[in-house]
C-alpha cells in the first residue's frame, strides 16, 4: 500500500498538513498532483485514510485530512542479506529501517 507518510510537525490545523521538500517534490513531479487529488496518507504510528490537495504551490502542497482507519498489521517478514559492500550495505538498511530512523544513518 503506497501512503503519503505525515509526522505530526505537518499539522498546520486539527485536519490540515503542509508538506514541503521531498515529499513535495515527490507529489509534483511523480504523482503529478493537483488541486482536488485525492491521496492515500497515513499518520506515522496512527491511522491512515485520505487526504484532498487544497493548495499547490512550488514551495508546499496543502491537505484536507480524512484519517478513519486502522493500518494493517505488519507482515511478519526477516531481513537476509549477502555480504554486500559497505555504500551497498549502508543503502539497504537505510531502505529496511523504519521512516523516523532514517536520520539517524
């Protein structure tokens, strides 16, 4: 399931988000949004549901949130690696590790 994944620093009001930066970037020129797409979103650690783009802009996009569902449950799935080399390595944790620890590598 593809999501829009929101923190809640995205909050600008008790159902509306501003994203900007990557993600941003992402729903431009991937999704080619535009205003009055309906988006997939989920809340990190909270429920998913649908945002409506309300706003477009180059520097943010802003989203009417409709959260009403609970997120499946994780699959039950393990990691097995080769030996691969060190920038390799260092990629595939970074893509295996859940959304808030990524600033950690």
């Amino acid at each position: 399931m593809n999501l829009i994944l929101l923190s809640e620093d995205d909050f600008i009001g008790q159902n509306c988000v501003r994203l900007e930066g990557r993600r941003l970037k992402h729903l431009i020129e991937v999704r080619r949004s535009a205003v009055g797409d309906t988006l997939s979103v989920g809340l990190l650690n909270g429920l998913i549901g649908k945002g409506t783009v309300t706003t477009l802009t180059p520097d943010a996009i802003t989203l009417d949130l409709h959260l009403d569902q609970k997120p499946p449950a994780p699959l039950p799935a393990t990691l097995i690696l080769a030996l691969p080399r060190p920038k390799v390595l260092k990629r595939v944790i970074i893509a295996a590790t859940p959304w808030e620890l990524k600033g950690f590598f």
